[in-house]
C-alpha cells in the first residue's frame, strides 16, 4: 500500500463558491426515494466483502484486539511488508540491493529507491514478529469455539524464491515451503496474492527489477502451486490509475492470462477538507465514492482482463477524516459491491487498527526517548468507520439480498443520493438504506409491486453536518431506535439506517452445491481412488439427485444423501470435476469446477499403417494391408481400419491385416487408430491408395433374326445381345442400310423390322458403355424378294411359271430384262 489519499476525480459539476460545509451537489426542494423489492429473485450476500486488513498478532493485548473485532477474513502480511516478508524468521528484511534498475515498457532505463527502505532496514535490524504464530493460535481458537477458522487471504513475497537461485524454473522453493508451512499449521490456503503493488518500481527489488521479470517470476510460483493444489485462487497486481514508470503495466501482466485468475485493485477515494485547494471538492468525492471505485477497476483492469474477478484488498474512502461523509461514501460503496458480486469477490477495508482509515482512536504519547510517537488509545474506542463497518456488517453478514431498484435523486457520476438494499437476515426482511441528502426524506416501500404498510422497526445512525465525526466506545451500539412503528416511513438527514419489516414473510430460497475431494487432497497417482463429496443445501425445496461430471467422461447420478462419487484416472494430467443439484422443482445449479491433479507415466501408444509394395491397383484387384500398434504401459484393446473416414475392421488381437478389394475407381484414404486400455489414442500416418478402373470391353452381336429372307411386305424380327465387363452400357443402336432405326436405352434389344422396298439390306447394331466405349455386331445381309403372287405385267407371267420357277432365274434373268425393256421403252419415247 501506499500510505496517501489519492484522489480519484474530481466531483463534477461542483460549483467553484462551495465551502466544505456546503452541500456539494443541487437537489430539489424535496427529496423523498422508493424501493421496489422483488421477493422471488434472491442471492447470498458475499461475506468476503465485508474483509478488511487487521495486523498485530502476537501479544495478548493484540489478540484481544482482533477477538474483539472477529474478523470475517485475515490478510497475512499486509501492504507493502509482504514483499519483504521472511516466513522463516516471520519479520520484514531487505531482499536484494537498495534500489531497482529496470527499462520500462517505453525503453527507458530508470532507477528507484525501495520505498521505505529506511523503515526496512530498522524492522530487519530488531527482527520484529509479524505475527504467523498469533495467527495459528487465534485460528485454533476460532475453530474450537466457532467450528470455522479465519478465511485467510495470502500475499507471497515476489523475491523470495529468486535470492539464492536465480534459476528461473528452479521449482520456487521458498513459495513452495512456505505453503506447506502454512497447511501444516492448519491455516486455511485457497486465495493468494502474487505480491503487493508491483506495478511500483520501489515494491520490487533488483531480484525481479522489471516487470517482465515479475511476470515470468509470477508464472512459475503459479505453475508449481498449482502442482500441489490446482484448486488454489492466484491474483496479480494491477493499477488503478496511469503510472508513468510503467505505462504498460497491466497490458504486459495480462497479456497471458492463463497463470492468474482474479486481479488485485487498491483504490483510494478522498480529498482533504481542511486543505483550502480541496475543500470544495472533499464531500462530494465521498458521496459518490461508489463510482470512483467502479472507474479505478472498469478503467484499468478491466480492460485488460474483463474476465478476471476484482479482489479490493485495500480501500478507503477518506474526506479530511472519519466524518459523516466519510461514513456515508463507505456504507454506500459497500452496497455497491453488493449489487456487482460477479465482479467483486474480495474487498478489504484498509485498516482495523492501523493509521490510515482506522477503526479506531489513536493518540500520540510521548516515548522514553523523548520522542512523540503513535498508538492505539486505550479504552479502545471506535471511529465512525469502525460504527459504520460494524452496521453494515450487522446488515448483511449471512444474509440473503432480494432483488430491488431505488428510484431517488441523482447526485453525480450516475450516483444516487438514497441507496437501500433489501435482505433477509435471520428469518426477518430488512433493509439497510443511506440518505446521503441533507434532508430528511421520505421512504416508500414496495414489495412485489405491493406498498408496504405494515410495522417495521427503524434505527439510524445520523449526522447533523458532513464534518461531523463521533468516537463510541468499542462495544457501545452506533444505531438509534428511532421508530417502532406502522405506516410512513422517513429517513433523518445524512443517515446509515436498518428497517425491519416484521409484516413482510420471505423465505429464504437459495439452490447451491459445494464440491470437494473427501481427504481435501488434490494430487492423486494414476489408477488410484479418489472421492469427491457434493454437499447440497436448498433453504426451501427438497434436494432430488447430484450429477457428478468428469470432464470426457460419461455423468454419474446419485439420488440420496451422502452425495459421492469415486473415480480413478487412468491418464495422467489435470482433470476437471463438476456437482449439478437438482431439486425437486426442476430446478439445476452447478458447482464451482474443481480440479485434481493425476500424476504417473502417461499410456502412449503407437499406430502404423506400412505401405504397401505398389499404391496404385486396378479395380478389382486386391491389397493387403499391414499394421503395427504398440504401447509403453498396459495393453492394446483395439485396432480400427478406416478408409475413407469409415470404419472397416475392428481387430482386438494381432495380427493387424486386412485384405482390400475395392469397389470403386478413385483415391482412398487409409489409416488406422489404436486405442490402449487407459484410453489414450494415436493415429497412423494415411496412406493415399489409387484404384484405377479396369478398362472397358463391350461385346455386342445380334443373336437372332428370324429370316434372311424374305418377301416384300412380310417383317423379321431381330434380336441382339451388348455387354461391358465393367460400368454399364448406356445405348444400343439399330443400323439398317447404315441408317439409323432405333436407339435402344435398356434391355431388351429386340426390334421388328417391315422392309418397304425390294432389296439386299446390311443390318447391324452398335453398342456404347458408360465410359463412350463402342462395339460393332457383324452385319447380317437380309434379301427382300418380290411377293410371289405378283404377274410380271410384261409377260403376264409370275415367277414361279417360270422355268425352273426358282428365285434364281428372277434374279439372273428375268429382272435385268425386264428393266432393259423399260429402259430402251424411255429412250424411244424421248427420240
């Protein structure tokens, strides 16, 4: 942490007359809010908001400090002493040299001091106790008394792991110690920060002097903690403002983000009222504090890492001091929160009892050396901020927020003057609501769609100015009861107050699973038993079955409690797990993924398809193909051939060969893939196999003609066969005379052909395939005679009165005769 108030922007439209007493922001005459609440949309307020940073753990009057306060989380160690913190000798030392040397992302070589390095050296001289010890011991009361130790939050020291061994994947000894330290003392280890504010150049050291070698130095802590515990929740420091040492910062440090999963945000708000150049200014930045958060996260980290969850592990809010505005900007930002869980996961106060922000009194005293020094006032007593923290916390720790808008007037920035949220905290609706006006204002009520005018009870912690502070003892109560009453509701001038509607019943509806391994190990040998245990809890409707699902593998559904799952993984790697509850009104909710690490020999087979002699056949032809499969552990349980993408052969016994006669002229693809028993897999090369088609022979020949000789008028009938060895025949075509008669497109090839003239006539077919292939039958020649009853009109004799009555004396004799006369007949006829 850096110890100043940083101010974030300036409230706007702020007129330039104001004085610090002034009300920053115009606002009508009267101002009056409504809520509207929605009963049946209901979420778990996130205890981990309401964190802060609380230090001194060792003597007795410290833990008494810390009792008194029950913290909801610790942060160990705080600020900027984690990055000089010496888990070994639980104190604060100097890592490296005295400065840093580094070239910034634009290629400037600068050098830096360690910021507060004087201070470094005076704590590393008389080796003062962080306190790791206290905190094993006040965890152990905690979870004797309560049944639940602290959430703890964690920052590791960025430079440890480099001192003695620059080696950069040197296994991060220090950071792996350290964690097994922190187990064996029985503290919780689930959420880590990667360092404190390294963006600044004085928070590194010359072990990890530029910000690249921060990052890769931040890369291998994470990849060898989560070799130990896959589970654990690793985040980076970001900035929440420009920074010229490292312009680039958050750019560079997301730029892969796979080593990281949520991002660190410290964020200040505050100006100081009793500067004059601030006073304007001072109130209204608290005020609407909430957005000054929202643009150091939605401005900064956001933009590099939108998918990240934001851990606010310090913030304040500050005007000059712990006044009413202070207060009111702090309760107002913790709504805030409240309404954006899925981006805020953590947020931690700073501080309990530190200076800056403190919960409560200091005072000076004067030391044996003279020296004014310093500490905490005793009787403890409270500050504003501690009253405030504590009503919030009596609002919404463990409760359950309903859904609900407010309709009330804007003060800037999209900020709006009462704020309320609506919960439900031991079985009785409340509502935690903030006037940050200064009039009292009346408050309407409504809840599903209904006005509430029932009793209620209202206490108000309220202010008479924006400057005013109050000191309470440490166990005085900061809220009044200001009604006990029915009907109107009004809320006092700058005020933080609950209301408890005791005539509005609602139950709690809440569906959620929680996942884990029973032994909460996370490291397991292939093929050994692990179980998970799934813990449902439904606050109104009965659980009916938990899902549990392994990432590849087939789900698994237990229908009664205790819900659990055991499963041995036979690959080595991270495998990821995940509990589905179903309720019996249909409803599903999901855990969070948890993940286990398998280590082992992992199964590795082979696959090889050898090529044959020639990859080139002929259809028709066959091949022999030869495979091999091997594997380094367990056994082979399945050979597939696959050719063309399809499954041909399944062989689950050696040898591996098949004979393949294909079907089809084309190129194949051929390969093989084999499966071991621990279900690993590898597939062969592919072979390119090219199936040439058998070339094309058609036979054709006319196979019947039912005379070769006929008289004129009377018909033949012909009958004709065509084949192809391979394909089809697309056509037969009938030739008579070389003319075309008929084109045949399918069997039968038969026709009936009626000659009209006398004559001698060439018949033949011709036969083509699929591939244009032709074939020719022999021609057959069919004589056409005369009908035997025709009278020769020259002779008046017929044929058969002929001589010999055969067809060979027509054909010899008589006809070349009879066309003479009819020729030499034309001649005279022309002479």
């Amino acid at each position: 942490m850096k110890y100043s108030i940083i101010p974030m922007l300036a409230a706007a439209a702020l007129p330039a007359s104001l004085y610090a007493e002034d009300y920053p922001f115009p606002l009508p005459d009267s101002v009056s809010a409504e809520i509207t609440i929605n009963t049946s949309q209901q979420e778990k307020f996130n205890n981990k908001l309401l964190a802060t940073n609380i230090f001194d753990f060792t003597t007795s009057v410290e833990q008494d400090l810390i009792k008194t306060f029950d913290p909801q989380t610790i942060r160990f160690p705080h600020g900027l002493w984690a990055n000089w913190y010496d888990w070994r000798g639980d104190y604060t030392r100097q890592f490296g040299d005295d400065s840093v040397t580094f070239t910034n992302s634009l290629g400037n070589t600068i050098t830096r001091q360690l910021d507060h390095l004087s201070s470094i050296k005076i704590f590393e001289g008389i080796k003062k106790k962080i306190g790791i010890d206290g905190v094993t011991e006040l965890n152990n009361q905690r979870l004797t008394q309560q049944g639940q130790g602290y959430d703890m939050l964690w920052t590791f020291n960025m430079s440890a792991d480099g001192e003695n061994d620059s080696t950069l994947d040197n296994g991060s000894p220090e950071t792996i110690a350290r964690y097994k330290d922190l187990l064996s003392r029985g503290l919780e280890v689930k959420d880590i920060e990667l360092g404190n504010e390294n963006f600044y150049p004085g928070q590194r050291s010359s072990i990890i002097p530029g910000v690249d070698d921060y990052i890769a130095r931040a890369k291998m802590m994470s990849k060898d903690l989560k070799a130990l515990n896959p589970n654990l929740q690793l985040s980076v420091p970001m900035l929440r403002k420009a920074n010229t040492a490292n312009p680039k910062y958050n750019e560079l440090v997301a730029a892969d983000s796979a080593y990281f999963d949520a991002v660190t945000v410290h964020t200040y708000v505050g100006y100081d009222p009793d500067n004059a150049d601030d006073s304007d200014e001072a109130y209204g930045t608290a005020l609407v504090a909430r957005a000054h958060i929202a643009k150091s996260v939605d401005d900064y980290s956001k933009k590099v890492a939108p998918n990240k969850p934001v851990w606010l592990t310090e913030w304040g809010v500050k005007s000059g001091g712990p006044n009413a505005a202070s207060a009111l900007g702090m309760a107002d930002t913790y709504m805030f929160m409240s309404e954006n869980q899925d981006t805020y996961h953590r947020s931690n106060w700073f501080s309990v009892n530190g200076k800056l922000n403190s919960f409560v009194q200091w005072e000076t005293y004067i030391a044996p050396s003279g020296v004014e020094r310093p500490r905490i006032k005793y009787p403890l007593e409270k500050t504003l901020f501690g009253s405030t923290h504590q009503i919030v916390r009596q609002a919404l720790q463990d409760s359950v927020m309903l859904a609900s808008s407010v309709n009330s007037p804007e003060l800037s920035l999209g900020v709006k003057s009462i704020t309320a949220r609506a919960v439900i905290k031991n079985g009785k609706v409340q509502l935690l609501v903030i006037n940050k006006t200064n009039q009292a204002a009346p408050f309407t009520i409504k809840a599903d769609d209904a006005t509430y005018t029932g009793t209620y009870s209202h206490q108000t912690m309220a202010f008479d100015s924006l400057s005013e502070e109050k000191l309470l003892a440490i166990d005085a109560e900061p809220l009044t009861t200001l009604a006990e009453t029915s009907g109107a509701v009004t809320l006092p001038k700058y005020s933080i107050n609950i209301i408890t509607l005791s005539d509005l019943q609602v139950s709690e509806d809440i569906l959620e699973v929680a996942l884990d391994t029973a032994t909460q190990a996370y490291v397991y040998q292939k093929n050994e038993n692990m179980t998970f245990v799934a813990k449902p809890e439904s606050t109104k409707t009965a659980i009916q079955s938990v899902t549990f699902q392994v990432e590849g593998q087939s789900p698994v559904v237990d229908a009664s409690a205790p819900y659990e799952f055991s499963w041995a993984a036979t690959q080595g790697g991270r495998h990821a797990i995940t509990a589905t509850v179903t309720d019996t009104s249909a409803r599903t909710v999901s855990s969070n993924t948890l993940y286990v690490n398998v280590e082992g020999e992992d199964q590795v087979v082979t696959a090889q398809l050898a090529t044959p002699s020639s990859t080139s056949l002929t259809l028709g032809e066959s091949v022999t193909l030869e495979a091999s499969a091997s594997v380094n552990t367990g056994s082979i349980t399945k050979v597939e051939l696959f050719i063309d993408n399809a499954l041909v052969k399944t062989f689950t016994e050696a040898p591996y060969s098949y004979d393949w006669t294909p079907s089809k002229a084309k190129s194949s693809s051929i390969y093989i893939k084999v499966t071991g028993d621990a279900a690993a897999t590898a597939i062969s090369d592919t072979i390119q196999m090219l199936v040439n088609p058998r070339p094309q022979v058609v036979t054709v020949q006319i196979t019947s003609l039912s005379s070769t000789n006929i008289t004129l008028g009377e018909s033949v009938t012909l009958e004709a066969n065509a084949s192809v060895n391979t394909g089809t025949i697309t056509k037969v075509e009938l030739f008579i005379d070389n003319t075309l008669i008929k084109t045949f497109t399918e069997a039968p090839y038969n026709y009936v052909w009626t000659p009209t003239q006398v004559k001698s006539s060439s018949v033949y077919i011709k036969a083509t395939s699929d591939d244009s292939t032709t074939k020719t039958s022999a021609i057959v020649q069919v004589v056409v005679a005369p009908a035997q009853d025709e009278t020769d009109k020259e002779t008046g004799t017929t044929p058969s009165s002929k001589s010999g009555g055969s067809l060979a004396y027509f054909w010899l004799i008589l006809l070349p005769s009879l066309w003479l006369k009819k020729f030499t007949r034309a001649f005279l006829s022309l002479s």
